[in-house]
C-alpha cells in the first residue's frame, strides 16, 4: 500500500491574483464593512481600536451596545462580559460579532466562553494580550477580506507549510505517526507532540468518517470500521497541513463535503465532556486540546478546520478555555486563495 504523500508547499501570491480573489466573493455594489468597539473602559476602547484599525475600515467606538450603530455590514467587537448579560444580541444582524475578554490584561472565564459559543457567538477570544492582538487582528481581515481559508492567516512570513494527502482511509495512523515526528524534530517538547497526535487524529477521523454525506443528510460512513482500507479519490480526498513560526503550531485537515453543521458543533463545544451525538468526541476533544480552535465552511464544497497551539507559554500561562471562530461562505467563495495541491511543491515519501 502506498505511504501518505508528505508535501512542502511554497504559495504563490501576487497582487493580481489577490484582487481577483477578492473580486470573486464581494458585491460591487455593497457598502464596505465598518468596525464597532462595544466596552466600558476608556482604556481598553483605545486598544482595541487601534487594533481593528489596522484592517483600515471606519471604526466606532461606543460605552454601551444599545447605543452601537449595527448594520448587515457592521463586525462588532463586544467585551466578554457585555456579551455575557445579553448573550442573544449575536443573532442581530451585523457582519459578525466578535467577543473579547475585558480590557485585554486577563483571559476570558472559560465559564462565559462556553456560555457565548453556546448561544450562538461565532467569533469568542479567551485570550488576553498579546494573543488577543494577532488573534483579533486575523479574525477581523478575515471578516473584511473574506478570505477565509488557509492556516498561513495565522502564521508569521517564512513559516513553511507542510502537507499530507490521505490516498486510502487507512493511512490516518501513518499521517498522525508523520506529523509527530516531524513535531519532535523541530524541538518541541513531548507535551506538544502529544497534543498535536490527538488533534490530528480526532480531525482526520472526522473528516474521513462524519464529513461523507449522502442527498437524505445521512452520514453513511459514521458507523465505518476505522481499520478498513478505503480508498480516497475525487471528493473523498483528504489533507492535513501544519506549520509553525515559532508562536504557534497550526494543524489544518480539510475536506471536500462541507456538510459541517456550525450550530451542531457550537452545542457540542459548550457541552465539553457531556457532548452526545454524531462525531463522538472528535471536535470536542480537538478543542479541549488547542489553544484556538478555527472551522471555515464553504457549505457543500468544503470544511477546513484548523486547530492552533500556543507554543510560547506554559499551560498554566495561558486561557484555561480555548478560543472559537467560525467563518460561513457561499459555496466556493474563498477557495481560490489556497489550493489543494501545488503543482510546483517538491514531494516526498514518509
């Protein structure tokens, strides 16, 4: 049986092409998005404006959310807490709502991070500075640029993307088996390496076994066994990708069914351990082990689910909830941005 095809890609990027991208997924006609900054704090207004700022869209920043101006094409930064006494204000229509904990100096209860992800917020930090910074910052170019795919939105530049496509379904030992070597071989610690093991294989198993479809809704591989060979070709193709840039490791599994329901996944996440239901513990567990855990949907063309690891900090140093973020688009939109496969990528075996 052939070994999984470990791939090291270099993605191209020109300013044509970005244009183009950008042009396939955004109405000419559509008022350009502006920012809204809900807190209490003087302090933290001013951070967190200069922070969205940067995306270089309108800002406004305003004490209390019923004074926020909130449109279609609004993304609102709300405090945590704010968030927390009105948690169904997220189903007010706005571009998206954000979530982010206080003034930035201290993580996020991972008591009202389960509560916001449970009640429907598709965006909730748990994380203070400096990690709210860069993780506030993706999220909101993501939102402007609709650009959703790819784990090189949360990578340095000069990372290098490594990748792995699945050719039968039972090779998931193997590619998890490659990603730990390659982990440990880079110098981290063992801690990570294992983490990184459980994630891999819990999103691996999700997509080659819960992700398949059929046109009733049924998800006619769920009950599969997880030792059998199948092979994968066409829509049934699986891939990881990781990467890391010295801050975090980012492990990306991507499959072309995009069947994932965000609703289901939201009640699952906020119900951690007692979580019941199709996929079995896979998110969950993905989830209870990242430090941010990313889903970018393209409904029946693809989930990417991309799963990060602060790599900077002691456990104890960090959130002890992991952050949430999912990003919905038209079927396709996006997708040009990171191809599959690189043409031009130099292969090699395990």
């Amino acid at each position: 049986m052939a070994r999984p095809t470990v791939t090291s890609v270099a993605w191209p990027r020109s300013r044509s092409s970005t244009s183009r991208r950008a042009t396939s997924c955004r109405d000419p006609g559509r008022p350009r998005d502006q920012l809204v900054v809900v807190h209490p704090e003087r302090r933290a207004q001013r951070s967190l404006q200069r922070l969205v700022g940067a995306t270089l869209r309108p800002v406004e920043v305003v004490a209390e959310l019923e004074t926020a101006t909130v449109d279609v094409n609004t993304i609102v930064v709300v405090d945590a807490e704010l968030a927390r006494a009105t948690p169904e204000i997220c189903q007010r229509p706005a571009r998206a709502w954000i979530a982010v904990p206080g003034e930035g100096l201290a993580p996020a209860d991972p008591s009202v991070v389960s509560a916001l992800v449970g009640a429907g917020w598709d965006h909730v930090i748990a994380h203070p500075m400096p990690l709210l910074a860069e993780e506030l910052l993706a999220t909101a170019q993501k939102l402007v640029r609709k650009q959703w795919f790819g784990l090189d939105k949360y990578m340095a530049w000069g990372a290098e993307v490594r990748g792995f496509t699945l050719d039968n379904a039972i090779e998931r030992d193997a590619v998890v088996g490659g990603l730990a070597g390659d982990v440990a071989r880079v110098g981290l610690p063992d801690r990570i390496a294992s983490l990184v093991s459980v994630i891999a294989d819990e999103l691996l198993a999700n997509a080659l076994f819960v992700a398949p479809r059929d046109e009733a809704g049924t998800r006619f591989r769920a009950t599969e066994a997880r030792d059998r060979s199948r092979a994968l070709a066409d829509r049934d193709v699986v891939t990881l990708r990781w990467a890391t840039d010295g801050r975090y490791l980012a492990i990306e599994v991507r499959d072309l069914w995009g069947s994932l329901d965000p609703r289901i996944v939201r009640a699952r996440l906020s119900a951690g351990k007692s979580a019941t239901g199709e996929g079995g513990m896979g998110l969950p567990l993905a989830y209870a082990c990242a430090n941010q855990l990313v889903i970018n949907l393209a409904p029946d063309s693809m989930t990417e689910v991309i799963a990060l690891l602060d790599i900077r900090y002691k456990p104890t140093e960090l959130a002890r909830g992991a952050s949430f973020h999912v990003f919905v688009g038209a079927p396709g939109c996006g997708l040009e941005s990171q191809p599959l496969v690189d043409s031009n990528a130099n292969r090699q075996r395990l």
